[in-house]
C-alpha cells in the first residue's frame, strides 16, 4: 500500500464539517486503499512474548477482506441498517449474512464501498475488527520467565481444580462414568473460538458418542450450513453430529485455544494417559452439548463472531433447547460504551434462554504480582477547558524491524465528546510532527516513519455522537517508526461539551520479546475491559489466581514466577468501567492457572512441554479467556434449572450470590475500596449460591410438580424440570407398552433429559405418548407429542 494511496483514502473523508453531519463510515474503511485482486495489507500480531501475554492486536491499516468466487475481493464488515436497506445493499452485490436486529454481517465489494456507503439506509458502516483469542499467551510466559527469572519448581500443587473454587463440586457427584446433578445436561455451550479437538475424549459420552451437535468451520470450504430459522449462513464447512461421530468432520484446533476453553466450561474430564486416574480435570457443565464454531485463529474477525454467535442460537433454536455461548477474545478498539456494531448485534441476539459471556482482556497494569512482569499501558485520559492543552506519551521499544512495509507500527484511537473540538498533535523523538483539528485529517512521510492522523472526520460517529481520532504509525514507505518516546498532544480549541477524552493504544506491531509499546502520561489502570465484553447485554469475567503450580510431563511440579497472592485479581485482568461508567466486569473466576483439554497438534503447545499436564491430553493456560467459560458452564447449570433466564437475570442472581473478600473489596484501579467495583465487578463467581438463589423463585416448579421443556417436542431431546427428584421416570405407548425407563443415574437431581429414544437406543416414532413421574406416593402423568420434522 503506496503512501500516494493511503493519502487519498485519508483524505476521502472530508466531506463537510464535524458539526453539519454524523460520520457513517468507521475511519478503519477509509484507510481501505484495496488494490484490485490483492490482499489487504495488515501487520502481524506482535511476535514478542508480552505482546501475546496481553492480547496484542495486529495492526489494522487496512480492513479484514476475502476473495469471492466472482474474482472480486469483498471487504468484511458489519452494518447498521434500516428496514429495507438490505434488498438496496444486494443490488449493489453485497452479500449479507448474520442478521441480529438492526445489525447485519456483510461482505463489501471493494470496488462498491463508496456507493454501499451512500444507501440511505445504511446508518452505519464499519469494517470488521480483529478481536484476539491470546492464544499466544503461553510464548509470552516462557519468553519472559527465561528474561526475567527460571520457572519456579514447587514441592505440592495449589488449588489444582478451578471448579472447586467456584462451588461446583457440592452439586454434582459422579457415579462410575456418569454424572447426578447439575450438570448441564440438556443445555447447548456454544464455543465461538479457534475450533475444537474433536476426537478428544473429554467431549464424548460414556458411550463414545460426541457431545458435540454440530461444528461450523467458517473459514473452511465445503458445505456451509445455509438457511437455519431465518438466518442464512453461506460460507465454511458444517459438520453434522453423524459425521462428527464417524470421525468425517474436518475441522481442527490448530492453535488449541478452543479446544481448552471448551474444557472448562463443558469438559467431562475422562480423557487421561501415562497411568494417572481420570476425572481430575472435570468441566463445569460435563454434560451439556456443543455447538462449536471454529470462527479464525489467534485473530478473528468481528463479523465472524456476530455470525458464529447466530449460527448457535439459530440451531439451539431448531433443537428447541436453551443456550450459552462462549467468547474468550477481545478488542481495545472501539468507544468503551457498548454502542459498537459488534456489541449491538450480539444485544440482539440474547433473550430468554440465550445467553453471551466474554473475557474482560488481558491488558490490566494491577501491580500486585512478585517479581514484576512489565508493565504496558495501554489507557490514558484527561478532561480540558477551552484552551487547555494536555500530553501523553506513546513508548515504542527498541526493536528488530522486519523486511518491507506493512510489518511494523501502532495505532490508537482518541475518544471524545461530539460537542467539542480537540486538535490533536503526534511528534516523533526527532522533531517530527503531524497537528490535525477536528475535522481534518492528513498524512505525512518522514525519517521516523509514515503519520496519519484522521480526527472526527465527516463529523461525530453515527453510533454514538462522539468523535474518534484514528492515529497511526507505520512504515508504509518503508520507513520504520522511530523507537523512542513520540508525543502526543491534545488541546482543545473550542466546544461546549464535557472536554473529556480517553485515548487507548490499540496495536502495536514491534518486535521485541520482552517489551510493548506503551503509553506515559495520564495512563489509568481503568477503562480497559474490551470489546465484546463491554456490550449491554454480555456477560463480562475478570480473572483471579486460583493456582500457581501444576504437575508436568514425566512428574516434575513447576510453576511460572510471576505470581500474585492466591485468591488476588490476576495481574494482567482487565479491570473497567465503561467510558460512560457502565459496571464491567459483572463478576470474576479463576483464571491464573487452569488446567484443562489440550487440542493433539495444537501448535500452542509445540516447544512448550512445560505447560503440558503429566497425563498428555491437559495443559495449563492462564488469562480472562480461561475465566469467562468458568461462568459460561456456570449459566448452563443455571439454564438447567430455568431455561427461560435472560441476561439480566443471569446478571442479578450473579450479583446477589458473589462471593466477597479482602481482595474483592481492595481493587488495584484507585476506586474507594468496596464490592463492586470496576476490578472485580460483584465479587467471585459462586455457583452454588447462586444456585441456592435460583431454587426458591422457580415456585412455577413446586415440589411434586413438573415443567416441560417443550410440547410438542420437535427437536431431538425433551427436558423434563421438577424441584423433587422424583423415583422413577417412564415413558409409554398410548397402547400401554413401555417405551423407556430410566435407570437411577440418569434421573437427575433437577431435570432429566429424553433424548426421544426407547430402552434399546433406537429412535422413537413421531406421534403420541405418555410421560410417568413417580414422585414415591404420587404419580404424575402427563401426555406428550413428538413431531420431528
């Protein structure tokens, strides 16, 4: 992407002044500059360790883009659209996918994006972002442990299970190879991430079947999964439960991020080698099912996740059962309010029965570790009177620059009130400098690289009323950015708005193992939780230590040296709140260590024996991406009890049941201390309070009583709910022969699940039935219709 290029595409934005119009174009699109036919340039995601540590995003100067089967090259995206404007963007050869309220995914042809942005429907348009999985987290350990102390050998484990530390263990129990109590069963997890290790035996039933019900490569080719109630999803590969069974399926984890998020939330834990016992690596939810959506690797596109998190509910729908899905991955761009495409879209996606839980990120500055891991700010802000001039600095470390353009540089993004005028000013360490006002935007070369500034052009954002300022650095002539300390100035001309701002290093592409790009001057550790977890209706989950030490390959015990104290906020946790004071995070779980599945191939393990667990098939992680699906099993326990909870009753019972302590009350964000607060959000997760709570208020499910998930039963199981655990359970034939008994270990102390087969295991005919619940002095009869398409 040449200089004369990219200038053109900064200065297509300045069409009118900030205050005569609303901006409807994200300023990511107006840095497209897509040569015909060729790919998107875009930076690496930094290859230093604490890069991945933090969840580093790949410079973005250029949208997310794919080629089409028509030769042409469509950019990703999402939009926010009026009724109608759908058929407008077709004719222009849009192709739509996901739709989620107002909120569609799209896919742009290059050449037809200044015409698509013309609709007059479109009421915003924004490339689609990439959002990091951190799977590259585990480098970032090694890396750093070698530079700044060895790995910490230990004489006995701590903590060595997540889910005791939440309370799951009192309510359940296993009985050989099966499971009695909560324990999902009934309930879809939705795994949005980098795929799944399908043959991984901590995802099959004791009878060797898959607990996954489909899985759906988007970025695979084959069969796409198409029309599914209303949605149509036309790209990837869908593999059905038949041919995940059969071995047919072609997706993989070849990261393994998936694979051991997965296994926190739903793993069973019977997968074990080398001789050690199974069952020591149990999930929260082990008999839930799973919808698995291999949406990217370590970057994933936001459009991928908007149409992932459809495709779940769309096929929860179809299967008539309640849903929770999963989103360990992040971004720092964007406002921080929630009023992000993304963020709208997947609002609208949730309701009863459909739930979204998210990490909060990795990007927190908490200071509460021993020895110090190095720090990265990553967030900074101020408040400016009419003439007030402000400066922060951004740091770029030392670093080894790669061959050509495009492969090293940072980018930030400047927030502020649509009422003001701030001018913004970037100076490189030798005295070069780009000064643009509000409204304007420009592009300069210089010995210290390539500068562009665009700040609030074509007016406010349409999400929001407020102004961005997009500020890049790259070495787009070939130049690479300065090291050193470059400042950035903020003055504010005029306006009458608050004089607020925040400003938030968004990526930063430089290679250094043991150093990031960071930001000096004003900085906060505040305001950091990321998108998708900064939506309305998501579900946000910080990260606390529950673990420091776990037994690896061969029975060594080692540990990393970074170690807060036991129980503490993670060092790394991203604390909020949302810039416009929005509680974030909702609640905290373990994060810092968590053993669990580990995907066969996963390159995350390759030259990492370390982290892998002495039986082979489990490996220790650490991060929010390991939290979030402690509360993800957690919603489908609580899903299992009332299908019909919405994200704001699953938001209040975790409020009402958290667990507070000394740490929970002492937050590393400067806030007063107290729960909740920005850190911990309402304390730690404790599922069985929060179970304890839930029980009281289903009085529709009075003892004795039972509530049916459906009827008629047109999907592929019946979920029979009581609050008695009854005796025995039966189904029968209106001609009076039995068709299924129960036996005690599948009759479940809150709801036990048919899965529409008869004692043999065979498939039952549509049509009629009678449903037995003998309570021990009571028998409930209740008639049932089944008509599967």
């Amino acid at each position: 992407m040449s200089r004369s290029i990219l200038c053109a595409a900064l200065l297509f934005l300045a069409a009118g002044s900030a205050a005569a119009q609303q901006s409807r174009i994200d300023p990511a699109l107006r840095l497209r500059a897509l040569p015909s036919g060729a790919a998107a340039p875009a930076l690496e995601a930094p290859r230093g360790a604490v890069g991945a540590l933090r969840g580093a995003a790949p410079l973005d100067l250029a949208p997310l883009s794919i080629p089409g089967d028509d030769g042409r090259r469509y950019i990703r995206g999402l939009a926010v659209i009026e009724p109608g404007a759908a058929a407008a963007l077709e004719r222009l050869g849009v192709r739509i996918g996901a739709r989620a309220g107002d909120v569609v995914s799209v896919r742009i042809p290059a050449a037809a994006l200044d015409a698509v942005a013309a609709v007059p429907g479109v009421r915003y348009l924004a490339a689609a972002k990439r959002l990091t999985t951190g799977a590259g987290a585990l480098a970032a350990w090694r890396a750093a442990a070698r530079s700044r102390a060895a790995l910490r050998p230990a004489a006995a484990l701590a903590n060595d299970s997540g889910t005791a530390a939440v309370g799951v263990d009192g309510l359940r129990r296993r009985a050989g190879d099966r499971f009695v109590g909560l324990t999902g069963r009934g309930v879809i997890i939705g795994i949005v991430d980098t795929g799944l290790d399908l043959a991984h035996e901590d995802f099959r039933r004791p009878d060797g079947t898959s607990r996954v019900l489909y899985a759906w490569d988007e970025t695979g080719e084959g069969r796409p999964p198409g029309a599914i109630g209303g949605q149509v999803f036309d790209a990837g590969r869908e593999c059905t439960h038949a041919e995940i069974d059969r071995g047919e399926c072609p997706m993989r984890d070849d990261l393994g991020h998936g694979t051991h998020v997965a296994g926190i939330a739903a793993g069973d834990g019977s997968a074990t080698g080398n001789g050690l016992p199974a069952y020591r690596f149990t999930g929260v939810a082990p008999e839930a099912d799973l919808i698995v959506v291999k949406a990217g690797g370590d970057v994933v596109g936001s459009d991928a996740v908007l149409q992932g998190v459809a495709y779940v509910f769309a096929r929860a729908a179809e299967l008539g059962r309640p849903a929770v899905v999963n989103l360990s991955l992040t971004t720092q761009s964007g406002p921080h309010d929630g009023t992000t495409p993304l963020e709208r879209g997947l609002d609208a996606l949730t309701g009863p029965g459909r739930i979204i839980v998210a990490g909060a990120g990795n990007q927190g500055v908490n200071d509460n570790e021993e020895p110090s891991f190095i720090s990265a700010d990553a967030h900074a802000e101020g408040r400016l009177d009419v003439g007030g001039v402000a400066t922060h600095t951004l740091v770029v470390p030392s670093y080894a620059p790669r061959e050509g353009p495009d492969n090293d540089g940072a980018l930030l993004e400047l927030w502020y009130d649509g009422a003001d005028s701030l001018t913004v000013t970037i100076t490189a360490p030798r005295g070069d400098a780009l000064e643009v006002a509000t409204g304007d935007s420009a592009i300069i070369s210089t010995p210290a690289g390539t500068i562009g500034i665009l700040n609030g052009a074509g007016g406010p954002e349409a999400i929001n009323g407020d102004h961005q300022a997009l500020i890049a650095l790259a070495d787009i002539d070939g130049v690479p950015p300065e090291d050193g300390e470059w400042t950035i100035t903020v003055s504010r001309a005029s306006g009458t708005g608050s004089g607020a701002y925040h400003l938030w290093l968004v990526a930063g592409a430089f290679d250094n193992p043991i150093e990031l790009a960071r930001l000096r001057g004003g900085t906060t550790n505040r305001y950091l939780v990321g998108v998708p977890a900064t939506a309305d209706r998501v579900i946000g989950v910080a990260a606390f230590a529950t673990k420091h030490v776990w037994q690896t390959l061969g029975g060594d015990t080692t540990g990393f040296p970074f170690r807060e104290p036991i129980g503490d906020i993670a060092f790394f946790s991203s604390p909020g709140p949302r810039r416009d004071g929005v509680l974030k995070p909702e609640i905290a779980a373990p994060g810092k260590v968590v053993v669990s599945a580990r995907a066969a191939g996963g390159s995350m393990w390759e030259d990492l024996s370390f982290l892998i667990e002495a039986d082979g098939v489990h490996a220790a992680l650490p991060g929010t991406s390991m939290a979030a699906p402690f509360v993800t099993g957690a919603v489908a326990l609580f899903l299992q009890l009332d299908p019909e909870l919405t994200p704001e009753d699953v938001r209040d019972l975790l409020a009402r049941s958290a667990r507070r302590d000394a740490f929970t009350d002492a937050p590393h964000t400067g806030e007063p201390s107290g729960t909740p607060n920005a850190q911990w959000g309402y304390g730690k997760l404790d599922v069985a309070s929060a179970v304890a709570v839930l029980q009281p208020e289903r009085a529709r499910i009075a003892a004795g009583e039972v509530n049916l998930s459906a009827n008629p039963v047109r999907g592929d199981a019946l979920i029979v709910n009581y609050a008695q655990r009854p005796r025995a359970i039966e189904v029968y034939a209106f001609t009076g022969e039995r068709v299924r008994s129960f036996d005690a270990g599948e009759i479940g102390d809150y709801l036990t699940v048919w899965r529409l087969v008869n004692d043999a295991g065979r498939d039952v005919a549509n049509g009629a039935y009678i449903l037995l619940v003998d309570f021990g002095g009571r028998r409930l009869l209740k008639k049932i219709f089944v008509l599967r398409p």
